[in-house]
C-alpha cells in the first residue's frame, strides 16, 4: 500500500514517520493502529499522555506529533458544523455566554 492509499494526511505522516523509525508499516497490525490513531487524533484529539507515547515511539518531540494532526482536526470539526448548521447557532450562543462571563 502506497502512502498516497492511507487517506488522512495524519495517517500518511504515522507511514512516513513509521518507516523511519524502523516499523514495518505493511504488516496487518501496525497498519491497523496507524489508522485508529489516526481516526482518534483527527477526531478527538490526543492527550498529552497519548502523544507522549506516540512520540516515543516515533523518536519524534510532542509538537510535532500535535502539529501534524491538528490541523486535520480543526478542518473536521468545522465540517461537521457546516453540515449541522443548528450547531453553528449553537456555538455562537456559548460563545456568548462564555464573554459575558
């Protein structure tokens, strides 16, 4: 399987750091947590303990593990949005509340 075949660009950086550090990213089960790692972080995000571990095992610093997901991130949530207009009105209201605090 190609890169470009892994679909998000988080999972296609988990590839490329993955070869790097050694991993054989072809075998069944190191392909299937790259991309559940890579549906959690686009989705939810990682915590700081999470990113920590994938970092190690990476042999990359916590930044650039946040830094390669995050923007993949923001642009999901904000799809999910626009296809919920009724969370978009939502969102503006709490925003409201919260600076009136």
């Amino acid at each position: 399987m190609s890169v470009e075949d892994w679909g998000s660009g988080f999972a296609r950086w988990l590839v490329c750091r993955g070869r790097v550090a050694g991993y054989d990213t072809e075998n069944g089960g190191v392909r299937a947590l790259i991309v559940m790692l890579a549906q959690v972080a686009v989705d939810r995000g990682l915590t700081p303990g999470e990113t920590a571990v994938v970092a190690e095992l990476l042999g990359v610093g916590s930044e650039e593990v946040t830094a390669a997901y995050v923007g993949e991130m923001r642009e999901r949530a904000m799809m999910r949005l626009l296809e919920h207009p009724d969370l978009g009105v939502l969102d503006v209201y709490l925003d409201d509340v919260a600076d009136e605090r």
